[in-house]
C-alpha cells in the first residue's frame, strides 16, 4: 500500500498551482498565514515554503516578506547591453538609487583598464556607483568609472536614465568590450540589496572602448544570483592529439 503524501508536500502543490498564477514580485503569504490558511502548525508550513525558495520561486526578504520569484532573463554575455535597454527589452521599469557620483582617484584597475598609455602618473576617473533596479527589486551594484574629461556625466539623471544613452549624446559610442566574471557573497552589500550576506552574488568586472578604440568605461557590476542571469555560447573544443595517450611501442628484440 503506497505511503499517505505528507502534509507539507500537498500543501506545497497547491501552493506551486497559485505560483503559477502569480506574477513575479508579488507578495506572497508568510509562514505564519500558510499555517493559519491550511491548519497547520508553523513547521510544516515552513516545510512547505522552503521547498518553494529551494526551487527559486520564492524569496524572503529580510523585514519585508515573502515574494514571488520568476526565472530571470538571461543576458547573452557576448552582447553589448546596458543595463536599462535590458531591462526595458524585459518589459521592466530601469531605475537607480545612487550611492557615489563624483571625480576621484582612480584605483590601481581602473588606471590600467582607461589610462593605459600612461600608468606612471596619477590618473582620476568619473566614478558612478548605483544600486540597480528592476521595478523596484534590487539586482546589482554597479560601480562604474570613465575618463575624468567625461564629468558631463555626473549631470546626467542617474536614477532613470541611462548612461550610455549620455555617452552616445556626447558624440561618444561604446562599441566593443570584454569581461570577465567571478562570483563571492553579497557580504557588506547586503542591506542595499535586501539579502542575506550570505546570497551568492554573479561579478561581471567590464571594459568597455568607444568607435575610435579608446577608453571609455570600466566597471564591476555585482548581480544577486537568483535575480539576474548571463547566457553563455560556446563552441567545443576537440581534443589535441597530444591528450590521447598512445601505446607504448613494443621494445626492440
């Protein structure tokens, strides 16, 4: 005789069915009211509810509540799109909360990624640093720098505009890139982003040359995990003859 379904698994599939229904940032019941609804005690609530987050369909977010989480969509990596273009494409409203716009010292990575030719003197970049949103979820950190010759950009409306949309007024077209990405914890970012520190966090570290070759951006863009996703392409590679190994030929009589 097949076992009787636990409590919590049925209460999760129905749970599932409204998710289903539910558009992605909706607020969605706390333990304590799954519990109430089903009759249950909080445990298996919670039982329920973890399974949900497990599969990345829900989030808690610490002093605000539980929401509903669609699958991000994914940014091909081998495409040059700004962060407010794609989340327009996505039927999403591109907003920013700004933590830094000034001209500053340039860090040691930013002088070699935008003054190349001329490492040995000090350099000062356009530094941008902005929580970004999609609708009103925060998905990354970005902290940007261009040539200091651009401070145009420091009046620019940082929270709804987009910056390179400025660089193309200013005459200037971010035209070819390259990137590298790493991951870490949202560590000492966490309260801008509403997670825990402990949330897996996706690094693009990008540079970026205008149509003449020359410089134009650097930034380090911090992505939560489960909000934001890259789309990889690639070709694979067939094997050298040298990684094969070869019998040993017989010894000579």
């Amino acid at each position: 005789m097949a076992a009787t379904q636990p409590l919590y698994e049925r209460i999760e599939k129905q749970l599932r069915r409204r998710l289903e229904a539910a558009a992605d940032g909706d607020p969605f019941p706390s333990e304590a009211r799954v519990a109430e609804e089903f009759g249950v005690s909080r445990m298996t609530a919670r039982a329920a509810l973890v399974r949900l987050e497990r599969d990345g369909l829900l989030e808690r977010v610490p002093g605000r509540g539980s929401f509903v989480r669609q699958a991000p969509a994914a940014r091909p990596v081998g495409t040059l799109l700004s962060f407010h273009d794609q989340a327009l494409a996505g039927g999403r409203t591109p907003r920013s909360r700004v933590l830094e716009a000034a001209v500053r010292p340039a860090s040691p990575q930013e002088s070699t990624s935008l003054y190349p030719a001329d490492t040995t003197q000090p350099a000062s970049v356009v530094a941008i640093s902005r929580v970004r949103y999609f609708d009103d979820l925060p998905v990354a950190i970005e902290h940007a720098a261009f040539p200091a010759t651009l401070d145009a950009l420091l009046t620019a409306d940082l929270e709804t505009g987009s910056l390179h949309q400025t660089l193309r007024r200013l005459g200037l077209h971010p035209t070819l890139g390259s990137s590298v990405l790493s991951a870490r914890t949202a560590d000492q970012d966490a309260p801008e982003l509403d997670v825990d520190p402990t949330t897996p966090m996706l690094v693009e570290t990008r540079s970026i040359v205008d149509q003449h070759g020359n410089p134009l951006e650097f930034t380090v863009s911090s992505y939560v995990a489960h909000r934001y996703a890259l789309k990889v392409d690639f070709s694979v590679a067939a094997p050298s003859s040298s990684s094969h190994p070869t019998a040993a030929a017989p010894a000579t009589p």
